[in-house]
C-alpha cells in the first residue's frame, strides 16, 4: 500500500515551528519593551487571524490584530514602567522621611 501524501495543513507545520522557534530564540537580546511589544503583536496576530478566518479573511485579521496588539504591548510596558518609577519615589521619600 502506498504512502498517504501529507496533508497541506501538515506540510505547513514544520516551517511554522521552525520560524515559531527562531522567533523565541531572538527574543533573548532584546529589552523588556521589545519583548512586550513583540508578544502582543503575536497575540494580537493570533487572535486576529482567528476572528478574520470567521469573517474569511484571516490575513488582514492577522495584520488588524498584530497592530493593535503591538500597541497594546508597548502601552502596558510604557505603563509598568511608570507604576515601577512612581514606586520607587515613594521608596526614596518614605526613606528621607525617617
């Protein structure tokens, strides 16, 4: 009996892993901001392809998503580092104020 060809959705999932690992591995030098806006634009890109593949067009639902994901990364990154700083000072005057 002959081999079954691989299914389409097979053949693409050995480059997906690959550049899914390789996209892990570059996250390694990079700042925490780069790595917050990076996450969300793959969540974003995740969930918009979702929403888009419902709607029948995943690419631009992926495209929407990873933008307004990104956004969203950095924003909560932008605020981390705020609510990090504001700490910080309160440290430093409660300390003064002993």
């Amino acid at each position: 009996m002959p081999a079954q060809p691989a299914s389409p959705h097979r053949r693409r999932l050995g480059p997906l892993a690959l550049a899914a690992s390789l996209a892990l591995a570059a996250c390694g030098d990079m700042s925490a901001t780069q790595q917050r806006t990076l996450s969300g634009a793959g969540l974003g890109a995740a969930g918009g392809a979702l929403i888009g593949s419902i709607t029948g067009d995943a690419g631009w639902g992926a495209l929407i998503g990873a933008g307004a994901g990104a956004a969203g990364g950095y924003l909560y990154d932008r605020t981390r580092k705020n609510e990090d700083a504001a700490y910080r000072r309160g440290y430093q005057e409660g300390r003064q104020r002993r």
